[in-house]
C-alpha cells in the first residue's frame, strides 16, 4: 500500500512539474511569478515589500532595465513600440509597451492575451514571434522579433508593385491566417499596415491586438 501511495505521489509531482514547465499552462512559473509579484505590491507593506525573498525575485525578472532604447519606431492606441537593445545578448528586438491605464479604460477593445498567446505559442515562420513578456506599474511589455523590413504600405509607397510579388505576398498572408485560424483564433484587422517584412524580404503577419478566439 505504501507503495502504492508513493507511487501517486511521484506522478502527482510530475504532473504539476510539467504545467509548471508548461507556457501554455495557466500555472506556468511566469505565472506564478507574476502571482507573487502582485501579491506583494498589493500588500504593499514594509515587512512584506521589503523582504528578501520578495525583492531577489523582483531583481531576478526581466525588466526595462536590461535593454537599452534605441529609438521609438512606432505609436498605437494602447501605447508605443521601440527599437531596443538587449544589454547581454546585444540582439535587437522591437519592444511594444501597452499602457494598463488606456488597457484597464477601454476594456472592451483590449485583447492583450490573445495578442501574447498567439505570438508566444505560434510555431510559424509567418508570425511575429514573442521573445520575453513582462510588466511593471504603467505598462505591460511584449519583446518581439524586430522586422527591418519595414510593413507592406512602406513597400507599396515606394514601390511599383508587380503582380509576381502581389501574388508572392498573398500567398504568405493566407499560410500566416491559416497558422492563426489553426490557433483557434481569428485576426479581425488584417491590412497592410500590420503585413511586416523581415531581413529576407519575407513577409510576417503582426499586431493581434483585436483578434479574437473562435467559438470552438
């Protein structure tokens, strides 16, 4: 019997090891990191705020401070997205800041989540990628893949559009929404503006700012 009991317990164990593990778990240890993280400035008290283990896991975080700006390259209705330098690996991302304040105030066009899970969890070449994700007091910050080829407007206004590459580009944005209808999701803002190219010229689709999940 003890054997058994331990043997439950081990698979208990490595069932709660891998949601840990696991990014798309909603226990996943971002998660829980992020559950201390509020808890502690939600008590907001000097013995609480102030203890050790509380402030080494504050330390420890990615935070603003780990990458250096290089200039803003772009302004939305939630906030801005800058160019930036990650300080210890040097590689540069495009860093989107979303103000809680607008987020919190116009709730009902605000689908941060989605934006996260489709650009943590998609595994397509078609798709911006999340690199790191995290928050403080103001903003809610999504590190992504920087796309020096500027979006398809840019290309359209410079520019004489043969019809090869207009059928080049439309083949990529239907495998780019099919990755994304196959999330479960659905885009709702798909328009040049939001069609970015990468160093190859390849196309990625980005901003999952209004997408929505489909009804399952």
């Amino acid at each position: 019997m003890d054997v058994i009991r331990d043997e439950d317990r081990r698979r208990r164990l490595r069932v709660l090891e891998e949601r840990i593990k696991d990014p798309r778990s909603i226990t996943n240890i971002d998660c829980l990191l992020d559950t201390v993280q509020a808890l502690v400035a939600d008590c907001d008290h000097p013995s609480v705020k102030h203890d050790s283990v509380a402030q080494d896991i504050c330390k420890m975080r990615m935070r603003t401070d780990d990458f250096t700006l290089i200039k803003v390259i772009g302004r939305g209705s939630f906030g801005e997205v800058q160019l930036v330098r990650h300080k210890s690996t040097q590689k540069v991302y495009a860093m989107k800041l979303l103000s809680k304040f607008e987020m919190i105030k116009r709730s009902d066009s605000a689908f941060f989540w989605e934006e996260r899970d489709i650009m943590a969890h998609a595994n397509s070449q078609w798709i911006v990628q999340l690199h790191f994700a995290f928050q403080d007091q103001k903003y809610l910050y999504m590190v992504m893949d920087y796309m020096p080829g500027g979006d398809l407007v840019n290309l359209m206004s410079n520019y004489d559009v043969p019809e090869k590459w207009a059928k080049f580009y439309c083949a990529e944005v239907v495998l780019a929404l099919d990755a994304i209808h196959l999330m479960g999701f659905v885009h709702r803002d798909v328009k040049p503006d939001n069609m970015l190219l990468d160093k190859y010229g390849h196309l990625k689709l980005a901003d999952f700012g209004t997408c929505m999940r489909m009804d399952v």
